[in-house]
C-alpha cells in the first residue's frame, strides 16, 4: 500500500509521516553529534529556558510526551557529551534540574536551525510554515494530541 493510496487508513499515514520525520530528523541532526530524541530534548530544554524555566527530568518528559526513564537515559547521555547538566533540586531532592551548557546551547541553535529547514521542505506541498493550510493542519494535529487514548477500548464500553 502507497503512502498515497485512497485506501491507506489514517492511523498508517500518521506512523508513515511520523516514520519518514523521524528518520529524517535523525539523519540531519547526526552530523551534530544528536539523535532525533536528544534533539526533541535540547530543543524543549532551549524553549523552556527562553520561557525562563529550568525543568526538572520529570518536567521535560510531560512536556515531550516521553517515558520519564527515557529523558532520564537521554539527559545522562547528553550530559556525558558535555552538552546538558544535571542537578539537585535543592528545594526536592529526589527531582533532578537539567539544563543546557554554553556548548549545548550552541549545537541546539544549529540543530534548530537545520530542523527548521526540513520542516520548510516537509509543509512546502500544504503552502509552506506560514500558510494557512498548515496553520489549519497544526490545529489539528494539536487536537489529535489532546484526544485521550484507551489502550484497551473493550475495558471502556463495559
């Protein structure tokens, strides 16, 4: 089945796109020393300090709808390549703050910027990032995302 076909469900042309992004994501960002998943962090850690924040693990795993294990496994990993430091929360100790380095926050502007580029090409068939298809597309998407999902849909109509 084509990723255009008329017959392709909507659930495969999601996993395709998200697939085909991921992919490309990775492959872009990797000359920069990052994977798609530690690009999905540094880039919510570099929003969130331009928000004035300086999220704990637990923090920036709600924030990008990842395991709270996993930002744990990501920040050591980014931490040991000198990029993202971790500390105490002097005010919880069990929580841990992350934020970027002076290197870190230079390797996420590039990586933001070569990011952006991919999404220019990705929205260029819906009008590019400033149209209003894609604005009507993001929309949507956001409300796909909020839309709670039971794993077990049986357990619901019983």
């Amino acid at each position: 089945m084509s990723s255009t076909s008329g017959d392709a469900t909507p659930g495969y042309l999601v996993w395709r796109l998200s697939t085909k992004w991921r992919v490309a994501v990775d492959r872009a960002v990797a000359p920069l020393g990052l994977t798609h998943a530690q690009y999905a962090l540094v880039a919510s850690l570099q929003g969130m300090r331009r928000a004035g924040l300086r999220p704990s693990q637990r923090q920036l795993a709600d924030h990008t709808g990842l395991e709270p294990l996993y930002v744990s496994k990501l920040a050591r990993a980014l931490e040991t390549t000198g990029l993202l430091e971790r500390t105490r929360d002097p005010q919880d100790p069990r929580a841990v703050r992350l934020a970027l380095t002076e290197e870190g926050s230079e390797v996420t502007r590039r990586a933001i910027k070569v990011v952006q580029g991919l999404l220019q090409q990705l929205l260029e068939p819906l009008g590019g990032l400033d149209s209003e298809r894609t604005r009507d597309f993001t929309r949507d998407l956001a409300l796909l995302l909020d839309t709670p999902l039971n794993a077990d849909p049986e357990k619901e109509r019983s």
